[in-house]
C-alpha cells in the first residue's frame, strides 16, 4: 500500500473518480425528486432514472471496445467525463427534452466508464495485475468519500434553485476531468491486455 502510495497517478484517479463518483451519486439520489417537483408524473420521474441505468449498461461494451481500438484509455476517459458533465449541465434546465438528452449523454458511458478507469489503475506503472487488488482499494476509498459527501453537498444549492445542485455536480466531474488530464497514461501491449481481462484481475 506504501508503494501504491507513492504514485502520483494513484492520487489523481483517486481525486477524478472521488469528483467523477460523487457528482453521479448526487444526481441518481435527486433526479427523481427533481423531475417530480417540476411536475413530472412519478413514472415519467422513475422511467428517467430507468433509462439511464438501461443505456448505461448498453453502452459498457462499445465503450470498453472503443478504448481498445482508439489504444487509449484517458482519451475514451475524458471523453467520458465530458459527455457527464454536459448531460449534467443539461439537467439544470427545466425542458422535457433537455432532460431525456441529458440521461441519454450522462448515462451511456457512466458503466462503461467504470471499466475503463479500472482497466487505466491496473495498468499504471507500478501497479500491474499483481496490485491491482491493492490498487483499487486505495482509489476506491475516494470514490467512497465522493460518494459520501457529494449528495448532501448539491443539495444544499437547491435553495438557490431547483436546477443548481446539477451544476455543482458537473463541476466535481469537471474536476475529476481536470485530474485525469494530469495523469500520464502508459503504453501497455494493447493486443495482450483488453479491459475485460484486466478487469478481471486480481491481487
């Protein structure tokens, strides 16, 4: 763990997926509450919330295979993170139709997104299928601080206005975004390591 420690990669993945984690819990505990005070019938609030987890995980599988072919997993990571934050932003707005865009943008890729980003901890130098274990507890503990404060954090803006606590969400995955950018991405053997195989792997 020491070791591990010592990484600066560790840190900042540890810093995006606590920025990237907590601003998406935030936004699946209060969505439907949101949707149902604008006046949005309890199905039509849940359905969106449905909807978000079904393409999420539709997109899991294109999302990992684009990583593998594109040869870089902070690209596809970033790309990601983009695709949240505007879905997010979107979800400020009161329209119907920003709504559905915005689960539709924010929700293909959060599962994929997961699967990426574990694929990019096991391959940082220094960590390996043989810490990766190790590795991903150590990133985890902020995904779970993230995850913690990052609800009751957004909520509060919502005395400002309805659609507030959206926009402080998508500046945490702004961060998050900020953090994988600092990264810096080894050049793994991309033929002998697909994400579904280090995912896969344990300590």
């Amino acid at each position: 763990m020491l070791d591990l420690a010592r990484l600066k990669n560790m840190w900042l993945l540890g810093f995006a997926i606590l920025g990237i984690s907590g601003g998406i819990q935030g936004v699946l505990g209060y969505l439907p509450l949101y949707l149902r005070g604008l006046g949005w019938p309890e199905t039509s609030a849940d359905g969106a919330m449905a909807t978000f987890h079904l393409v999420s995980m539709l997109g899991v599988l294109p999302f990992a295979l684009w990583s593998d072919r594109l040869g870089s997993r902070k690209k596809v990571l970033l790309a990601g993170a983009m695709l949240t934050i505007i879905g997010f932003g979107l979800l400020s707005r009161s329209g119907a139709v920003s709504v559905w865009i915005a689960v539709l943008l924010a929700g293909v890729v959060r599962d994929g997104f997961m699967a990426i980003f574990l694929a990019m901890i096991i391959e940082t130098k220094g960590v390996g299928p043989a810490h990766s274990g190790t590795a991903i507890g150590f990133t985890f503990i902020f995904l779970g601080i993230g995850n913690l404060l990052a609800p009751p954090l957004g909520n509060s803006f919502a005395e400002t206005a309805a659609g507030t606590p959206f926009l402080f969400w998508a500046g945490l995955v702004a961060f998050g975004l900020i953090c994988i950018t600092l990264t810096t991405e080894p050049k793994p053997a991309w033929e002998n390591h697909k994400v579904t195989e280090l995912v896969g792997s344990e300590d």
